[in-house]
C-alpha cells in the first residue's frame, strides 16, 4: 500500500502542484507498476520478462491487476 500522505509531500516538494484526485491516480499507477513486478519474479524466464511485465501494466482490474 502506498502511504498517500507521503506520496503528495514528495510530489510537492519536487515542485509540481499536484490535486487530491492526481496524488489518487499516482498512487494506484505506482500500486499497479508495483504488482505487476511483483509478479514477474514468481518464476519466469528472463527473455520473457519484460514483455510479460508491460502485458501486465496492459491489464486492467477486471483482469486481476490492482486488486
């Protein structure tokens, strides 16, 4: 989980004004990045690894992504 609170302090300190609904969508991106690498050192082949992670920053919820 992505502590939201500190997730805006380092946006905003980096210079960039930033809404409570972009800190939002920043975090489930950075969530759904997250699982998705989490998932890739489960057991696969290195040559199929970086296609298999962008495949899963393709998938959505409904897929079992960011759940």
């Amino acid at each position: 989980m992505i502590d939201r609170a500190a997730l805006e302090r380092l946006i905003v300190e980096s210079g960039v004004h930033i809404t409570s609904g972009e800190v939002e969508a920043v975090a489930r991106s950075l969530e759904r990045i997250q699982q998705a690498a989490s998932r890739l050192v489960q057991s696969l082949p290195f040559d199929e690894t970086a296609e298999r992670f962008y495949r899963l920053l393709d998938a959505g919820p409904a897929d079992g992504i960011g759940q």
